[in-house]
C-alpha cells in the first residue's frame, strides 16, 4: 500500500443511486478540503462555505444542479475553518458555527447568520418566505413586481393581474405559485417542502 501525500481536490461528483458521476463545470471553487455544506429547499441549491488550499477561506458558493455560483458575502467575514453550517427553514436563513481561524488554533463558539438579500434580486418571490423582513412575502411583496406583475412597477395603478384560481395557467402563474390553475410540479423531491405531483401518497410530510 502506497501512502499518498493528503492533498485538495476541485470536481463536481454526482451520485445517481447506483455510481458516482463527475460533473464538468465551467465555473466551480478552487480546489478545498473541509468545506462546509447545507441545502436551501426554497432556492433548490446547494450551499457550501470555507476552506481552502493552504489557507482558509469565507467565500460561500451555490451549485444548482449543474453550475456552481460565487455569491458574494456583505460585509466579508473574518476567514475562518468552520464547524457546522445548516439551513434555517423557519427564517430563511443559513447559520455557520464555530470552527478556528487557523489550522492549529483554539476552537470557536461564534455564531454567524446569513441570509439572502431581496434588494438584489434573490427573493424567493414564488415561496412564502420574507426574507427580507418587511412582513411581505411572494407576490405580496412588491419586491417581486419583475416576477408577479412585471408590466405595472411599484407605485403605479395598473389592471389586476389574473388572479390564481381562475382556472388558466396564466403567464405570470406557475406550478408553485398558482398550482390549481398550474397544476401540480413535477420534480418530486421528497423534503423540499413543495407538495410536488405524485407527492399527496409518496411523501405527504411535504403535503
């Protein structure tokens, strides 16, 4: 048996039920180890913070399904190696515990909340979440017109749009937003909250 030297790796693996697959990625993180991970079912992404070559990091990045995304972090965090990251549901929001900042140093207690920014374009605007914190969520928010009434702006007097339960699956309406027009969506995905088409019989915690 030869003892490899530890190193860091990049590459995107996919385990489809029966082997892993790679990924290719035209844009992904460098190359870490010790990163940090959760899922955001209301984004339908996977988010990961920290670690790195050489050093650590506090970057925070989302994979998709197929692409990863750097999403910047306002203010910046101290770099650090964490200890736990997970979702919040509740609020919306992804919490980081503890950690050190170096890699032989002491542990950390420190708490860190992050949460999505609606003023650039981030809102969940076909969930229920607020998180922005202006007690408005989905369409109610006029965060959201681009996505609920994109032809009338905040501010001015337009016509209603349709509204869900019209019996049409109107332009601005989809399977989350308006499923009784819409019908119900397809993608199944057992705990993501969403009642999804076969979902009813198959994973009724999310109905």
């Amino acid at each position: 048996m030869v003892d490899e030297p530890r190193r860091s790796l990049s590459g995107t693996w996919e385990w489809d039920g029966d082997s892993w697959n790679a990924l290719p990625n035209a844009t992904e993180p460098l190359a870490r180890r010790g990163a940090v991970m959760t899922y955001d079912p209301n984004r339908r992404r996977i988010v990961m913070f920290g670690e790195s070559i050489g050093e650590e990091r506090a970057d925070l990045w989302e994979f998709d399904g197929s692409t990863w995304t750097e999403v910047p972090i306002v203010p910046p965090l101290p770099r650090r190696y964490a200890a736990g990251f997970a979702y919040d549901y509740a609020h919306g929001q992804y919490v980081l515990f503890g950690g050190r900042n170096e890699p032989m140093s002491g542990g950390s207690t420190a708490t860190t909340v992050l949460e999505y920014d609606a003023n650039v374009a981030t809102e969940a605007c076909n969930e229920t979440i607020d998180y922005d914190r202006d007690g408005l969520a989905g369409c109610a928010d006029p965060d959201c017109w681009l996505r609920c009434t994109p032809t009338c702006p905040p501010g001015l007097t337009c016509a209603p749009p349709p509204p869900c339960g019209n019996g049409t699956c109107d332009a601005i309406e989809d399977c989350r937003m308006c499923p009784g027009d819409c019908g119900l969506c397809e993608g199944d995905i057992c705990g993501d909250f969403q009642c999804d088409l076969t979902e009813p019989t198959t994973c009724p915690a999310d109905c």
